[in-house]
C-alpha cells in the first residue's frame, strides 16, 4: 500500500496510511513524512503496532530522543519512553487524579535551554469515549495579531523553570528532577522555527517563572490574557484518538492540551518520547 497523507483540518493535521514503521524507511518516505510535519505541524501515522523498542527506533528515524521530567513515568527499561497512564496517575488531595497534559494549553519542556523539537506519542489503550488531544497552531496566533503587538512581542522574553511554585497545579515532581533540572532557560516569547523560518508564540504557562522585566504575577495575568484571546476555534485540531496511532506534534509551532472528559479507571495508555530541539530564536 503506498503511502499517502491528508490533511486533517484547515488549521493544522494531518494523518499519513500505508506506512509500517516498525521496518527501515527508503529515504525518500522519510523525507515526505518529515516535510509532512513541517507543514502540518501535527502528523499522525495509523495502524502502528509497537513493542517498546520498535516505537524507540521508529521516534529516531525522526531525531535523537531526550531524557523526559517526572522521571517517575518512565516505562521499566527504557528510560527515553514515559508512560502516561490514567490508571496509575497521583491523586491530588481531594482524590481527583493528575491527568497529565489536561492543566492548560503548552508545549513541552519549555524549562530546558534546548527544548524539544517534537514529542512523538503512541496509543495503546484509550477509554470508551473522551480523552482527546487538541492541538493549536501557534503560527496563525502569531500572524492574526495587530503589527503593533507583534513588534513589542518580539522584545519579549520568557523565564521557565521546572516549578514555578506560582499556585499552578503540575505534577508531582521527584527530589532527584528537581535538582537534575534546576536550570532556568530563558526564550523569546516568539521564536522563529529553525527549518522553515516561520514565526510562532511560544510559552509553557506553568513552566514560565516571569517575563523579564515583568513580576511573576503580570506575566502570567499576560500570559493567560494572551491565550484567551489567540486559542480561537480555527486555528485549533482536536485529535480523537484510534489504538495505534503515532502522533508527531511540532513543539516550536504548536501548543497541545489533552482533555480529561472520561473515566481514567477505563485506561487512557499513551506512550511519549520527546526528541531533541536547539535554542530557540
């Protein structure tokens, strides 16, 4: 069957068929898939069927993987593979389970000096309904604001850290990964992708400590004012996720929130790998 990609929604997405991953690719399909991504932003690749190792090989046709955070997650034997699981989730003091990625909108690791450029996720176990993933195109937010805002915004530059210790709920974090990650990365609130030049807003909101030359507190009554009004329903996919999907998120172009409208008893099972990024710009 011959490998074929189609759009998913006008904003961002798109799915690709007729492709095993689990086998060595010619380098001419890498390179549709790869371009795919830069275009999309998301790509999803159907029908997968992964052992650990083969989801780890098939991640690094694509890049070098990453040690993750919350190193608690990480799957027995493969360091570079954190489990998200809403069976095993640390419950939060009323009883209600941490539903990873379901707290606000993000793009991963942003507390790193060279983030990921991409986080890679399979599915191996979802509930009887509910449990998507959105996705927003961080490149149509940029280019929907005024002139005038995205001269200033160019100035803008962001702290982050692994705990920003401002109220905002994130998950449990490990003594050992505090310490592992107590670096601050400091990144311009627009960065400029590395392959095609495209600029996009960029921020983590629970990992963003301040704006420089901002209090904690006014840059995020920033930040949340910013997202309220550029998460619009155009720019957004939402993904409802099928067993056996490998999804590829562009993290220098998109901000993901997964949604927590099922029952975490049933078993939403995602596998993530994130593969290295450079110093955003």
């Amino acid at each position: 069957m011959a490998l074929t990609i189609t759009p998913l929604s006008p904003a961002l997405g798109a799915e690709a068929r007729g492709v095993d991953l689990r086998r060595p690719q010619d380098a001419a399909t890498l390179a549709r898939l790869k371009q795919a991504i830069l275009d999309h932003i998301v790509l999803v690749v159907r029908g997968q069927r992964f052992s650990p190792a083969e989801f780890l090989a098939a991640a690094q046709f694509f890049g070098e993987p990453m040690r993750q955070h919350y190193s608690q997650y990480q799957l027995q034997g493969f360091a570079d593979i954190n489990v998200l699981s809403s069976r095993e989730a640390e419950r939060r003091p009323d009883g209600r389970p941490f539903l990873q990625g379901t707290e606000c909108w993000h793009t991963d690791h942003t507390n790193r000096p060279e983030p990921p450029k991409l986080t890679v996720l399979y599915a191996l176990n979802l509930p009887s309904q509910g449990g998507d993933t959105s996705f927003a195109n961080m490149r149509l937010a940029y280019e929907a604001l005024p002139d005038s805002e995205k001269r200033a915004y160019a100035e803008l530059k962001t702290v982050n850290a692994l705990e920003t210790y401002v109220g905002r709920s994130e998950a449990p974090t490990l003594e050992a990964d505090k310490a592992r990650y107590a670096e601050r990365a400091v990144h311009p609130l627009v960065r400029t992708h590395p392959e095609n030049r495209s600029k996009a807003l960029y921020f983590h909101p629970t990992k963003t400590e301040c704006l420089i030359g901002m209090t904690p507190q006014a840059s995020h009554a920033f930040i949340d004012e910013l997202l309220g009004r550029v998460i619009r329903p155009e720019i957004v996919y939402r993904h409802k996720w099928q067993v056996g999907d490998m999804l590829f998120c562009d993290n220098r172009s998109a901000l993901h929130q997964a949604h927590a409208d099922y029952d975490p008893d049933e078993g939403r099972v995602l596998h993530r790998i994130i593969l290295k990024g450079d110093k955003p710009f």
